[in-house]
C-alpha cells in the first residue's frame, strides 16, 4: 500500500519577527523543516511532498532529501487549501500522513504508529492532552467522554468557553486514506471565523460518511510541541538537547552538567569519556575511549582518538576538510585547530597556538603563542613561543617541512616554502627564508647593536 507523506511548510511565522522563514529556523544545529523531512524519509514514503508558500524559493533551496517534491500555496489561505495543493501529487489509493514543518521532533515510531491506526480504512488524528492547550484545536468526543468517539474538531478561535475547557487536542497531524481525502478536500468550506479552509473539518465529513475516526498518542508532549516564537524555538531547544544528553549518558558518557550541554549534529563516543560544561559538537564529532573535553569548548567536524585531553576553552572547526587529533594527544587551552589540521599520537598543543592544514608527527610540540599553517612536522618537534610558518606570498598558499628532532626557538618566522632538516636548530628570533641544513644550528637575525647618545624623541611643547 502506497505512503505518502504531507509536510505543510508554507506559513510566514510572523511571531518569530524574523525575516528567516519560521521552518528554516534551526533545533539542534538542523532547520526545523529538515528535522521533519528526516522523520518522513525514515518511514520509507513513497513521496514526500513539502507545501511551501511564505519564502518558498529559500525554503525550497534549503532543505533536501532523495526523491522529494515542492508543491506552493500562494495565497495562504488556511491548512486545507494547503493540503489541496499536494492533493494532485498524491496517490490514487494508499495512506496519505500529514506532517507539520514547524513541529520537528515528531518521533518516526510515532509517525509509523499514527500510519498504522489509519491501515488505509480510518482518519487517525494524533492528539495528546496538555494542562495548556491554548492555541490547539480541540477534540470533541461523543458525550464528552474520554473514551468517546470522536466527532469532530473546534479550532481554538472557533470554540466556545466550553469547548476550550477541553485538554485533548489535535496536534496538526493525521494519517488519511488518500482516496477519501481527495473527496473530502473538495467538499471544504471556509464559512469560519478566519475565512479559511481548515483541514480539521473533515473529521466531521468522516463521521458523517460513517469512515472510523480513531486517535493515537506521541509517548509524551515533546514530539508534538510546535515552534511559533523565539521563547517556544528556545525551550524546545533545551528539550532537545536533554534528550540527547540522556542518551549519551545511557550510553555510557559522563556529563558534568547535562543541562549545559549542545549538540549540532551528531556525536558518537567510546567509553569513559569525559564532557565538562558549556561544550558545543557541531558537525560529525567522533571522540574515543577516554577523551576528556574541559569546559566551554567548540568541537565541529572533528575525530579525536583514544586518551587524547582537549583543555577548557579550545576551539577546533573541521570545516569540510576535518580535523584528527592522535592519541594520548594534548590540546589547549585556549587553542585553535582548523580545518586540515592532523594531530599524531601524543602531540602537545598549547594556549593560543593555531593549527590549520597541517600534520604533526608523534610526540611534537607547539606550547604556547604560536601558528603552523600549512606545514608537515616531524617527530619530537619542539616548535618555540611565537614563532610562525609565513605560509601565504599574498597571492598562493606554500608548505613548510619540518624534520624529525627540529628545535625551532622563540619568535622565529619559517618564509615558505622552505625545509628545516632532520635535528636542526633554528635560533630563537630568526627569520629563515632558506632550507636550514639537518643537524646544525641556523641563525638568521641582524646584529644587537647600540647607538650612543640616541635620545627618544619627544612631544613638542
């Protein structure tokens, strides 16, 4: 049986004063529209057709997943004239789900077990009880019963005092036999106190066809909370977050504080590993058994192996190209690794150094306040305070090698492309524009000299 999978997208969000459309606003470091395209994809549709309306060209260019299709509601003109639009798209027969863009961690088993509750015969509503269901379409039951049939659906404008008294309501997802829904969506009217066309109303088409109508329930309020204003975008956010703290401590990970913790993508953990607070992974993170990452660090796109310590304060940016850190290696504080960066086993990278593009071997160092960029770095590599690689003429990037055993002291700059030799020793403050032969000492550095009799110069009076 056919499964096609409804997205609605199209509404401005005019509460999240932002010029952003409101499902391209990000949870988890995802936009919320691409959070429901994954939960749809993951149910093996059949199609996947997302309405959008308000920015449908930003929209449209954003978000991505095989096979899927665009339909645009122009004007907005309510959630059935919506669905009226996919509605040619659609399958002649099979289930049709409808899906909000804008209530992004709707849970695939709970999308599946609304699809199941329909099994191509009966309109099944998702619908949960909140303390405030203010805003919410409420679920009208057959003498008001909680286990009574269901009749229909009051949105929250329309409803009487009475009627908003109610706690179950509807959270803006169904799963429908396609056939019916097209004969449904042509009998919509919008004789309602906004004009519109609301897709609710045919529940009580349903009922008066004598097709069941039948509810299924999320496993708790988070799946099927809606995002309409910063504050709403900000708790679900921490919701989010809990859940993927929660998960990683199930596993095994010990978090200092799971409430101060972000993840942006997705983070994969051996054993024993260590999280102080304020830590943000973005990208794809990959940390290995008995990483310890201290506080308030940024880690995207990264691998860091076994034992490795990244200090507090430490930012490493993978970017496209990624970053590797070796094992038992140290980094930080207050350290950057950029993209290209490759870390070997046992390397030391201190406070305010920066490496991007670059390989370290075993066992070198780099301590404090320096940058290598775009170098190869021998073995045992004792890489001085200040110094740096000038790896960029103004117009192209050019490699410095460093050998195995090197010594380059304080405040040095390396001009490449240039080769320091296998235990050579660069002295401290030299600007080196040549190859430094292997195991000898290169200074490169104008002679200390004195003036006599030099005054300072002075501000005029």
């Amino acid at each position: 049986m056919a499964l096609d999978v409804v997205i609605m997208a199209a509404g401005k969000g005019t509460r999240m004063k932002s010029n952003r459309p409101k499902v391209l606003h990000t949870l988890g470091g995802r936009a919320l529209l691409q959070h429901v395209v994954q939960t749809a994809t993951a149910l093996a549709a059949d199609r996947i057709v997302v309405i959008t309306g308000h920015g449908a060209a930003q929209v449209e260019a954003a978000v991505q997943a095989p096979g899927l299709q665009f339909v645009r509601q122009e004007p907005q003109l309510g959630t059935g004239h919506a669905v009226q639009q996919a509605a040619p798209a659609l399958s002649p027969e099979g289930t049709t789900l409808i899906l909000n863009g804008d209530v992004p961690l709707i849970a695939p088993e709970t999308a599946r077990a609304l699809v199941e509750a329909c099994g191509g015969q009966r309109l099944a509503l998702l619908t949960i009880a909140l303390d405030d269901p203010t805003g919410y379409g409420r679920i009208l039951r057959r003498g008001g019963a909680p286990d009574g049939d269901v009749l229909g659906i009051v949105e929250h404008k329309d409803a009487t005092p009475e009627q908003r008294g109610i706690r179950e309501i509807y959270t803006g997802m169904m799963a429908v036999p396609t056939a019916r829904l097209k004969q449904w969506l042509g009998r919509l009217r919008n004789d309602n106190a906004q004009g519109e066309y609301y897709l609710t109303d045919i529940v009580a088409m349903a009922v008066a066809d004598g097709v069941p109508v039948v509810a299924a329930h999320p496993r708790s309020e988070t799946e099927v909370l809606g995002v309409n204003s910063p504050s709403q975008l900000a708790d679900l956010e921490r919701r989010y977050q809990r859940q993927q703290a929660e998960r990683l401590m199930e596993a095994g990970v010990r978090l200092a504080d799971p409430a101060r913790f972000d993840l942006r993508g997705t983070l994969e953990c051996g054993m024993d590993v260590e999280i102080d607070v304020n830590c943000v992974f973005e990208g794809q993170v990959v940390l290995g058994d008995g990483v310890r990452i201290g506080a308030n660090c940024v880690i995207r796109n990264a691998r860091i192996a076994a034992g490795a310590v990244i200090h507090p304060y430490t930012h490493i940016d993978g970017e496209k190209l990624g970053v590797e850190v070796g094992e038992g290696a140290l980094v930080g504080p207050f350290a950057r690794l950029r993209p290209g960066a490759v870390l070997g086993a046992e390397v030391h990278i201190g406070n305010f150094v920066e490496v991007k593009n670059s390989t370290l071997a075993r066992g070198a160092k780099a301590n404090h306040l320096a940058y290598l960029g775009d170098a190869t770095v021998g073995e045992r590599v004792n890489y001085g305070a200040g110094s740096i690689t000038a790896n960029y003429d103004g117009a192209n990037k050019h490699r410095t090698v460093i050998g195995d055993d090197v010594h380059v002291g304080s405040n040095c700059v390396l001009i490449a492309p240039v080769t320091i030799g296998a235990g050579a020793t660069i002295g401290g403050g030299s600007t080196i524009s040549k190859d430094a032969p292997a195991g000898q000492l290169t200074v490169a550095r104008a002679r200390q000299v004195t003036v006599p009799g030099w005054t300072r110069p002075r501000k005029k009076a």
